[in-house]
C-alpha cells in the first residue's frame, strides 16, 4: 500500500504540473485510475510480485466489456517508469502494433489470440520473439 501511495502522490504531483498547460490527452489522473481499476496494487501481497502486467495497451477481443480505456505506448510507457520490476504489456497485442511498447519498456508481451489465431501460430510466435532481438 505505501508503494502504491507513493505512485499516487507521483501521479498527482505530474499533473498538478501540467495543469498549467491545455492538455493533449487524457490527464494522468486518469492513468492512475486505470492503474487503481486494472491491479491489486494495494494488495498486501504485491510487493511480492515478480513481475506486473500493465493494459490493456490497445483495444482488446480476448475481454470485451471490461470498460478499461487503451493506454497506448505513451500511457504505457508512463505506468512502466513507476516501477523497476519486470512488466508485461498486456491487452490487444498484434505484431505490428507491438514494437512501440517494447521500445517503452515492456520486459515481455502477454499475447493470445495473435498467435493461437493465425495461421502459423509458430512463425506468428517467431515474429514476436524478433521483437526483442
């Protein structure tokens, strides 16, 4: 909870900051929502996570209905530089929207319906591993 309150007052402090500019997406405040709404941050047990997962990164199929706004790269790359523990970007992940998160920090991506539904989940698989290469 302390990790989490610290996140918090960070998240304020930034746009307390850019208020004084008209903003050019969504305000932080809302990424700290998000980040309240989409993990167990408070959880008691979170500090012993070996890694997170941070999304949905893009719109979604695998969960529909989930009422969770996309971050994005840029909210990705936001949420990720909060923690220095491994993270997994998660949520409508497809090769050729994935670089931009790996080049925010994604550690690993958390990929369904990419590879089991194409038609060569392997060389789909493949394609994704090069990410990182």
């Amino acid at each position: 909870l302390h990790a989490l309150c610290r996140v918090a007052m960070a998240l304020l402090r930034h746009e307390a900051a850019c208020l004084a500019q008209p903003p050019q997406r969504e305000p932080t405040l809302g990424l700290l929502r998000r980040l309240l709404a989409l993990s167990s941050c408070g959880a008691p047990d979170a500090a012993e996570a070996d890694y997170l997962g941070i999304g949905p990164a893009y719109a979604q199929t695998t969960k529909l209905n989930t009422g969770r706004e996309p971050l994005g790269p840029e909210g990705f790359r936001e949420l990720r530089a909060l923690t220095q523990k491994p993270v997994m970007a998660i949520g409508g992940l497809k090769h050729d929207n994935s670089a931009p998160l790996v080049a925010a920090g994604a550690d690993g991506l958390a990929v369904v319906s990419a590879i089991v539904g194409a038609d060569d989940p392997e060389a789909a698989a493949r394609a994704f591993i090069r990410l990182y290469a």
